[in-house]
C-alpha cells in the first residue's frame, strides 16, 4: 500500500509542474535582463526586479528561490546551482531618519549604499535556506553551506558555513585545484564548462 501512495504522490508532483514548466517557467527566463540555455527555474520563486537579474548557461534555482533587487542588480555566472529557499537581496533600507516609521521611507530616499550589485561566479552550489546580502560577490567554485548567511565577499573555491558565513575549508587539495582549472580550461574551449 506504502509504495501505491507513493507512486500516486509522485505522479501528481509531476502533473502538478506542468502548466510550471510550458507557460511560467519560459515567462520567468524571458523577463530576465539575460539568460543563458539550460538554465531551469524551480517553482515557488518569488523573483523582484527581474529585468536586474542576468543568469549564465547551465543554472538551475531551486524551490522557493527569493531574488530581489530594486536598483542593484544580480548576476549569476555560468553552472550555478541552488538549493531550496534561498535568499539574494541586492538593498535594504535606510534606517537613520528620524520622526519617520521605518514602512514611510521611499525606495527614492535610499542612498546608493543601500543598493549593491550581487555577483555569483561560475561553478557556485548555494546550499538550502542560504542568504546573500547586497555588494557580496561569491567567487568561483565557492560552496555556501546550508543556513548560511554571507555578509562578506568570499574567496574562490572555498567552502563557506555559518551566521555569518566563514570559509572552513578549500573545496579541493592544491593539487587537485590545479587539476581541476587545467580540466575548466580544456572545457571551456571546447564549449563545455563556464
């Protein structure tokens, strides 16, 4: 009976995304300032300031995405991939005016440092339930950790964790690092990778 139910929750998860997939999900990728090919929209984004957002080749964002940018903009690279619910905010709000509520200041009073550029690198997983603050820029072959919260600039090929998020260690050996720009390299003439 177990494997009966199952069978019948995965066949209406399919049915479900359907109308997703023929009429939302091209919509979404159309209103992009620019999307690459490949490049697959989960369902459940909310996505503000879409025309700010430039995604490369070979992306995929998860589930429940939230991409909001009001003046800045979002770029993310090439053979990015994103778990579930993540956050990428581009402002905030100005916070020092005083005898005014926080909800009355206008996105036209905000100075140009409450709105900053988020760049996502090539060859970047941003785990489930991460967030991404203005002005960061997350380098290449970088991994966010599940939760984390990144406040600062990262460096590449680092794995990145925590509130807020500090790397705890390189993706890969230096020698396998190496290994693995000289394989980037031989792909990326061959039209393959980022």
């Amino acid at each position: 009976m177990r494997k009966i139910v199952q069978q019948f929750f995965d066949l209406q998860e399919k049915v479900m995304k359907i109308p997703f997939k023929l009429f939302r999900e091209p919509l979404i990728k159309r209103a992009f300032a620019k999307c690459g090919t490949n490049v697959h929209v989960a369902q459940g984004c909310s996505i503000k300031g879409i025309e700010n957002i430039f995604v490369g080749d070979g992306c995929t964002i998860g589930p429940g995405a939230v991409l909001w940018s009001t003046r800045a903009k979002i770029f993310i690279g090439e053979k990015v991939i994103t778990g579930p619910n993540i956050t990428i905010i581009t402002g905030d709000h100005r916070i020092d005016l005083p005898e005014r509520f926080l909800a009355d200041v206008t996105d036209e009073e905000k100075l140009p440092e409450n709105d900053q550029d988020v760049r996502i690198e090539d060859d970047v997983w941003i785990g489930a339930n991460a967030i991404i603050l203005k002005g960061i820029t997350i380098a290449q072959g970088c991994v966010i950790a599940a939760g984390a919260v990144v406040t600062k600039s990262t460096e590449p090929f680092g794995v990145y964790a925590g509130v807020p998020a500090r790397r705890i260690k390189d993706r890969f050996s230096s020698e396998d690092l190496r290994r693995h720009l000289m394989w980037t390299d031989r792909n990326r003439k061959a039209g393959e990778a980022p």
